[in-house]
C-alpha cells in the first residue's frame, strides 16, 4: 500500500511540474493553530492576513487526544508540491495532505467569509450562510480551496472564519488547524480587475485622452507602464502630486509611441476633416492646431488650418501658419492656393496677384484645376461674407 501511495505522489508532483503556475507557497504567511472545542460545544477560529494575490489554499484540520504531536507539518509537504495542480489531481492527492495521526474524536466543521455569519453559528449552529459545509463528523480532513471553483475565496479576501462543532458528549477536544496559500505572482502586486478599471477610468480624464476620439489603447499603455513600476498599494500611498506626475509622464511615453500617436493625430485629422464639412470651423482650428502645436503637423494641416482662419476671418493668423507650412513644401499647391487668398484677403493684391498667375495653368490634384478651385472658393468666401472687391480682378487674370 505505501508503495502505491509513492508512485501516486511521484505522478502527481510530475504532473504538476508541467502545469505550473506562476506563483508560489507563502510557507512564510502559513497559518497555525491549535483551538480546544469543549463538550457538546462550538468555537470559531480566525483565519487573517492573507496575502494580496492569494488564489487557492490547502487547509489541514486534525483532531488530537491529549499529549499527541503533529507528526508533519502541511508545510512540509507542500514542499515537493510545486504548484496547486500537484493536489488536485482528485483523492489521491488528498491523501498525503492527511496528517499521519489523529484522534479518535470527531467533529463537524463549516467555513465563512464574515464574522457575522460565523459568530451566528457559534450562537445557533446554523450553516445557511456558510460557504464550505463539513456535516459528517470526521477526525480529520484536508481540501484545496480556489477561487475559480470555491465562493471561500475572492480576488480581495483577507479573511476567513472556521467554525467547528464538538461531537463528544463528555469530553473537550484538541483541534489544529493549518493553512497554506498559494500566492499568484501577478495578482500578488494588487492589480485586481477592479483596481486595472481604476487606473484605466482615471486615463481617461486626463487631457492627453481627451485628445483622442478612442483612448482605450492609450489608457491601456499607461496603465501596464504603471502596474510594471508600482505594487498597487505603493501607488495608492503616494501624494496626489506624485500620481499626477506618474499620470503625466508615462502618458506621454505612451503618447509618443508609434502606434498611439499615429491613431491620435488620424483620429484629430479625421475630426477636423469631418468638421469642416459640417461647418463647424472652430472645432476644426482646435484640432489642426493640436497636432501642429505637437509637432506632429504635415504640410496639408498647415494648408487646412489657414483656410479654416480665412473662413473665420482670421487672415492675420492665417497667413502665419501658410509662411510656416510654405517652408516645409514649396512645391504643395494647396498652400499656395491659399496663401494667395490670405494675401488678397489682407489687401495685398500684388503679392496674391503673382502667385494666382504662376500656377493657373497647374492641377491641385489629378482631377481639380487650379483655376477651378479659385473660383469654388471665390463662390464659397461671397456667401460667408468675406471681402469680395478683387475676386473678379483675380478671375480676368485667367482668361
């Protein structure tokens, strides 16, 4: 029999070996204790401090008669186990997870999430509010408990409570309870799906993700670069101005990385674009300036942000952002075009006059003429109210 018990150990463990998680027994957060029950009576025991990331545990109970000795501790044992899959491997691997010896008493025993509930049975015996019911009285018992397959425990427990019920009718009894954890390495540093949500949530207040028409991708860079640097606890300690600072400063690492600020600045030109159309100018000014402002501007933003200051009546501003996009692209007509009306829009005939002249007989693209576009905007400046005294000037010049 002992050798079938050791080739059923030996598999287990190898078994395990090839299932690993990325965690660990927290042997130095185990959890022992002895507590007496008297005769026909109830007591509780509180199982704290659980680790942060505490996923699955081991708990050993066994009943002692006077003057025995645990002949291994559940440490011990879970030494050669590498992982929580090497005793779950169903019954058999319950079997070395049994203390050596027990006593001949027996008890009944249920687990909790509250103290409420848990010192109710004590008062009552009632086991409705329980989470793990043991009714049939046994001398020993050991179980794994997991979050993914128990209501025990949940992402955030810090605490159970082990109530337990005498069966002997005449005398106390010694029971000892041991605990093991097991500790998800990930999960250890506090990042609950819970706490992800409200870094993530906090993102996206912020004016970098206002900036852009989807931020779920920006958010979910700064909120990695954080969970990388900081224990979630850390960060929660740290001064407001010392979050705001971690906020900024790996949202902008996140902003200058290829993939978001390439979707960032298309999703503001996009916006632009589409404003335009609608007619709503102003919107558009804000979005061309953002992305001029950030250097991340082409020689098409700079020619759409000065026809959008020509169309507001804003000639000054205009002409300075067509010189600069000028210098970028002097070949880019669309820029020229609308330099030329910024001139004549600021009664500088002359210098609108030469650069109407040099290109007339030019296309702004495969299917648009230069001669037609003057007149599409000509037609476009007339009804917004524009200044229209040397539009027909202009137009003799292509004739």
């Amino acid at each position: 029999m002992k050798k079938i018990h050791v080739l059923l150990f030996v598999s287990i463990c190898f078994q395990s070996v090839f299932a690993q998680k990325e965690g660990y027994w927290d042997k130095d957060r185990a959890f022992i204790k002895e507590i007496n029950v008297s005769a026909r009576d109830r007591n509780i025991i509180k199982i704290d401090d659980l680790p942060t990331g505490t996923t699955e545990l081991i708990y050993r109970i066994t009943l002692l008669d006077e003057n025995q000795q645990m002949a291994g501790s559940l440490t011990s044992i879970l030494k050669a186990i590498p992982d929580p899959t090497g005793i779950s491997q169903g019954s058999a691997g319950a079997v070395f997870l049994m203390s050596k010896i027990s006593g001949d008493d027996k008890c009944k025993y249920a687990i909790f999430t509250n103290k409420d509930n848990a010192s109710k049975y004590q008062k009552t015996g009632k086991t409705n509010e329980a989470c793990l019911v043991q009714d049939t009285p046994l001398s020993k018992d050991a179980k794994r408990l997991s979050i993914d397959k128990s209501s025990c425990l949940k992402y955030n427990s810090e605490a159970l409570w082990f109530g337990f019920e005498s069966t002997n009718w005449i005398m106390k009894q010694k029971i000892v309870v041991e605990i093991v954890p097991w500790v998800d390495s990930k999960l250890s540093r506090g990042w609950t799906l819970e706490n992800r949500k409200f870094i993530i949530n906090q993102c996206k207040t912020s004016a970098l993700a206002r900036k852009m028409t989807s931020s779920d991708d920006f958010c979910i860079c700064l909120e990695e670069k954080i969970q990388k640097e900081y224990r979630f606890d850390e960060f929660q300690k740290l001064l407001t101005i010392e979050q705001a600072k971690i906020y900024k400063d790996n949202g902008n690492a996140c902003y200058g990385e290829t993939t978001v600020s390439k979707t960032v600045y298309a999703d503001l030109r996009s916006a632009a674009n589409t404003a335009v159309k609608k007619g709503d100018y102003g919107l558009a000014i804000k979005n061309y300036t953002t992305i001029i402002n950030d250097n991340q501007g082409s020689i098409l933003d700079y020619s759409n942000l000065g026809y959008c200051y020509l169309i507001t009546k804003q000639y000054g501003k205009a002409l300075k952002y067509l010189k600069e996009g000028e210098q970028k692209d002097s070949t880019e007509l669309f820029v020229k075009l609308n330099l030329a009306h910024a001139y004549l829009l600021n009664d500088n005939y002359s210098a609108a006059k030469s650069i109407y002249k040099e290109y007339q007989t030019q296309n702004l693209t495969d299917s648009l003429s230069w001669t037609q576009k003057v007149k599409d905007d000509f037609t476009l400046f007339q009804k917004l109210g524009l200044p229209s005294a040397d539009f027909d000037r202009v137009l003799k010049l292509f004739k």
